[in-house]
C-alpha cells in the first residue's frame, strides 16, 4: 500500500522534468512538411504516457503475478503464451501464433505503417527454482518443481503495458507507426530467436526493444561482455547384454559419453580463457544390470565470437567420434538444441533509452522491500548485504573493452539483424547467483511490480521517442551498418538440417503441472499472488538457519 504514495509523485517529477526542457522540440519548428522532423507533441506524449502507466499498476502486476504462477520451462510456455496473447488480442493485436515451428512462439501486431518497432521478453523459467515469493530463504511451492528463478515472468508484462500506453497516445493524435509483440521462448535453451531470423519474423523491423530483468536500471551498446554458443547433443549407440553374464558382449553407450566428458575436462586447460562450456548426461542408461545401448550428453559451447565458436564446436565434435571409437558404439547425427550470437546493441537506440531512463529514475523502495533484499543477502552470506539499488550506474555503458566471456541471449541473434538494445530494470535483487531459487524470491513482490512500472515507463517512453523522431530510426541503422556490421556479417549457427527442440522439458512440465495448476494465481479472488499464497511480506528469518 506504501508503495503507491511512493510512486505516485515520482510519477510527477518525471512528467514535469519532460515538460521542462525537451531539446528535440526546438527542431520540430520546421514546417509540417519536412519529412523527417520530430513530433512537437514528444514531450506531452511522453508525460501522457507516464500517467497512464500508473494508472495500469494493477493490470500490471497482474499479469506479472499471472505469469510468476505459470512457471513454465522452455518450449512448454502453453498457459504462459495462451494468456498472454489472450490479452493482446482482447486489446486489439492480430496474433500469429506457432511462428518458425515453435508452437508457444507468437508475434503480435498493431498499428499500421513505419516505424515496425518489436518489443520482446523472455517467458520461460528455470528448472527447480519453485519458491515462495516474498520469503528471504528457500522455501519451494512445489519440490523440485520448476519456477521463475531468472525473473523472466515480468519482462512481457512490461512490454505489453508499455505497449498499451502508447497505443492510447497513438490512436489518439493517428500516428503512423506498427508496435509488434514477441516472447522469447526457451531463452534458458537459446531455443527460439535463430528461428524467428531465419522464419523472417523480424525482416520489416525497424527497431527491435528487448527487455530483461536486473537489479538496476540500465542499457548498454556496442559488444556486451557476454558469449555466443552453440548447445549441442551426442547421442551414442552401443548393443546392450547382461552387465554381469556377458559383459562383452555388449558395447556401453555411457562409456563413450564418460570418455567424451574426460576428453574435454582434460582439453579445457588448454581452452581460452573466454570460453565457457558445460554438460550434462540426459541419458546414462536404464539400470546397471543391462550395458546401456543408448546414451546420451548434451554441451553448451559458449566463446566471444562466431569463428571461436565454430573451432570450439568442432574440437567437441571430434571428440565424440574419438569417443566412440574408443568404446566401440556409435555417434548418431549430432542434434542442436540451441544457439545464440553474441549480444551487440545499437549506439543510437542505447543512447535513446539511457536519456529515458535518466528522466523515470529507479522506483521508491519501502522499508518491506529492503528488509527482504537485506535478509536474502544475508541468507546467501553475500558480505555486503547492500539492500536494494538506489542510484542508477553512472552514464551509458558503452562497449566492454575485453570481453572475457559470461553467459549468453539468443537475443544476440536478433540484435545482428536489426538494431536492439537490452533494457535491464530493477525488479530483482543484487548479489544473487542466478538461475536459481534465490533469483524467483522478489519477482511476485512490490520489488517485481514497481521494477516493471519502472521499465514500462523508459519502455514506452523510447517506443515513443522512435514514432516521433524518424531521424532516429535512420540514425540507428547508420550504426548498424556502417560500424556493427561493417566487417562482421551474421551467419546463423543452426545448420539448415535443425529444427527447434520443441519436445524438451515436456516430461517434466508433464510430471509437475498438474500439482502446479492448484497455485495458479487468480486475481478474481485475491489482489495479488502474495495473498494468494497467504504469504506475509517480507517473511524473514527470526533465528539463525
Ligand atoms: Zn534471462
């Protein structure tokens, strides 16, 4: 309740800093003719659009909470793209659904006309990170069920109230313009954005506005300290017998899947020191009395740049065939289950963003929501437990001057096709590990819901500032062009024989919905998810764990 007296005069000091001294409607003096002159309606679009985004607050955290209560895993996102399309369509969006093969995958579209600006978000969650929102320690929904511990139940809900907003400003004073609307499914797999480039999906667009949840609010341009990769798995055939009466005669599958992974752990070494790569055994057999005709391993290759991950991908392809060689069985045509270009975001459009961001500030936390930050920090024995940004990092960051490898977005592949930036708001907690249970405490709490408001805002605001400034959109694709792509051309990872691994996480999306759908959350009956789950905010611990 604290929260909205907090919000509701940020609100306002937003707005009147926008009225105060908007540089870009000095040059909209031009006559109406000049085609690429900026709207002198901008700033009052964008104060409009302020107020009317927290006048959608509960619609919002709706939808956040909504969303929170789904968790679902890559590819199986049914209830999460059933609801969300649902809403856009009952907003007035076409919707194409089932694009590039994908069935949760959609794109929708509203308006008519230049600029094409795409928003999109993640929607899938992470594997066991079921968690109670609101409680600073692990305390899971469901064990070992899945849930949103990445935070990627609030990045829709913020593109499409964003969208809303401006689709007011827009329908109101007729301005030309086309707002498209995308999820990023199985983003935890890198499963869905090469296909959409190669479907076509983003071919007429203009400007593509990416958002995904931080701890603070921020964008960045140029290249990101980040990874591409490649997610590949081996599949080997052997010829099962009975473990104790015939042993050889039977040729182990997992034997060649062991080899394979000592192989690698002894060529890391002498790997570089931007790559990352990591595995896990999907298939390793049935049980120890029979030698396992079949297993399985599956890889994620992660290096700085195409070329790096090409030779990485190939020294894990020799290594299979080394490995079945060495085990007698084998390699079966390799699968890639994902993929993902480095990131690289767009000068002009970070620019953009970053004076927006400046003008909407980080959110007011109350003493609840820094409490629960404190106590998880705490839990985690993170040595500083900092609590909850307050001050945005100091300026636009720009490109990292060497970039030493981290995780990866298949958002990388979009970003080398049309100009992207990442927009990171603050609905989550610094100092957490990520992908894990930790990561899901805050994103069904005011934190998620005012992080989200926030981000809206700096969303709708940009959104705003490409429909209004037309020398902008021209600017953005001068960088790509002329810097991005002036040497680097994209080329996709996925071979033309791939397909997207639409089947993964169904078993255990099968095995765990049904005890799931009891806590799906319904605003019918309660105000929020935190209600809902009779959960008192924030629940701390009162003794040592
Ligand atoms: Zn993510």
């Amino acid at each position: 309740m604290h929260a909205r007296h907090f919000i509701i005069p940020a609100a306002f000091a937003v707005t009147v800093s926008l009225a105060a001294a908007p540089p870009q409607t000095k040059s909209s003096v031009k006559p109406a003719a000049a085609p690429a002159a900026t709207n002198p309606k901008l700033a009052q679009y964008k104060k409009d659009v302020g107020a009317e985004i927290d006048a959608m607050r509960e619609f919002t955290q709706q939808m956040n909470d909504q969303v929170f209560s789904f968790g679902e895993l890559g590819f199986q996102e049914i209830e999460t793209s059933k609801y969300l399309t649902g809403i856009l369509e009952k907003n007035g969006f076409t919707v194409e659904r089932g694009i590039a093969g994908i069935p949760t995958a959609w794109m929708a579209s509203w308006g008519s006309g230049k600029p094409v600006i795409a928003l999109g978000s993640d929607i899938d969650c992470i594997p066991q990170a079921s968690q109670k929102p609101g409680v600073a320690y692990h305390d899971p929904i469901i064990e070992g069920a899945p849930g949103h511990g990445e935070g990627h139940n609030s990045g829709m809900p913020l593109n499409i109230t964003a969208a809303l907003a401006v689709k007011k400003i827009m329908e109101r004073d007729h301005l030309s313009g086309t707002i498209r609307l995308w999820p990023g499914v199985a983003e935890e797999l890198l499963g869905s954005k090469a296909y959409y480039v190669r479907a076509g999906a983003f071919k007429d667009v203009d400007v593509a506005l990416f958002a995904h949840v931080g701890a603070n609010m921020n964008v960045s341009w140029g290249d990101s300290m980040s990874n591409g990769l490649v997610s590949v798995q081996y599949d080997f055939k052997g010829e099962s017998a009975h473990s104790a009466g015939a042993p050889w005669r039977g040729r182990s599958a997992l034997d060649a899947v062991e080899l394979m992974d000592v192989g690698w752990n002894f060529r890391r070494e002498h790997l570089r020191i931007q790559q990352r790569s990591h595995y896990v055994i999907p298939n390793g057999g049935d049980q120890p009395n029979v030698v396992p005709p079949n297993a399985s391993v599956w890889y994620y290759f992660r290096e700085t740049d195409y070329p790096h991950i090409k030779e990485l991908w190939e020294t894990g392809d020799t290594m299979a065939k080394a490995a079945s060689m060495m085990a007698g069985v084998d390699l079966l045509p390799t699968k890639v289950l994902g993929s993902a270009w480095p990131q690289h975001f767009n000068k002009v459009v970070a620019e953009t963003t970053w004076a927006n961001i400046q003008k909407v500030g980080l959110p007011q936390w109350s003493d609840e929501d820094q409490q629960l930050a404190k106590a998880l920090q705490k839990e985690l024995k993170n040595p500083r437990a900092e609590g909850l940004r307050t001050k945005l990092s100091d300026g636009l960051q720009g490109p990292v001057r060497e970039n030493t490898g981290g995780g990866s977005d298949d958002i990388g592949d979009i970003s080398w096709n049309v100009p992207t930036v990442t927009l990171r708001y603050p609905s989550n907690i610094p100092g957490l590990p990520g992908h894990n249970w930790a990561n899901a405490i805050s994103m069904a709490t005011p934190i998620a819901h005012k992080g989200v408001i926030a981000g809206a805002k700096v969303q709708a605001m940009t959104l705003l500032d490409l429909v209004s400034r037309p020398e902008l959109v021209e600017q953005a694709w001068k960088y790509f062009k002329d810097v991005q792509t002036k040497e680097t051309k994209y080329e996709a990872l996925i071979r033309p024989q791939d397909t997207p691994a639409i089947w993964l996480n169904k078993a255990t999306m099968d095995k765990y919905r049904p005890e799931m759908k009891k806590y799906y959350y319904d605003p019918s009956r309660f105000k929020n998810y935190l209600e809902q789950l009779n959960i008192k905010y924030p629940t701390v611990r009162t003794t040592a764990p």
